[in-house]
C-alpha cells in the first residue's frame, strides 16, 4: 500500500488549503499522515467499545475503508471504482474537496 505514515517524509506532502481553519487543516494532515481516529483503530483501543468490522458490509474498518472504499455507506457521493490511487491523489491535493 502507498499510504502515508507518521514516518513519510512531510515534504511531498502539500500543505493544507489556506482557506481551511486550523482544525480542519489538523484533521486534513492526520488524513494525509493515516494517523486520523478511524473504527480499526479504536476497536484495538477499546474492543468493547467498537467494532472490529464495518457494520455495514463486515469488512475491516480502515480509515480507507470507512471513508473511501466501503460501498454501503450513503452519506457522501458513492465512488463505485474507488482505488488506493484515488484515495492516495485525493489526499494530494493542498485545495479543499
């Protein structure tokens, strides 16, 4: 996988939008770095708490996942093709989505 970690270099990833208040350009960076709070993380945290599968399609509850790939959750506008390469371009870009 091609996702950013704590450890990636910060310098090939673009800064957050100026336009963003800086609680969103932290949220933007932990997205960028994959160190945002995410359900597979928490259910190692606090297994009684969360689940160690998407409730809504059992797969496991990555950040990409959850936010990204999992094509039951309705909230945004569905990618029916979603890719790492999508995910990881996405997360590329300095200007708001």
């Amino acid at each position: 996988s091609n996702f950013r970690t704590p450890e990636s270099p910060e310098e090939d990833i673009p800064p957050p939008h100026k336009d963003l208040s800086s609680e969103q350009s932290l949220a933007w960076r932990q997205l960028q770095t994959n160190t945002y709070h995410n359900l597979s993380l928490l259910s190692k945290i606090y297994p009684g708490i969360y689940a160690k599968k998407c409730q809504l399609c059992k797969e496991h509850p990555t950040l990409y996942h959850m936010t990204w790939a999992c094509q039951h959750i309705q909230v945004v506008p569905r990618n029916c093709t979603p890719t790492p390469e999508q995910w990881e371009a996405a997360l590329s870009c300095s200007k708001p989505p």
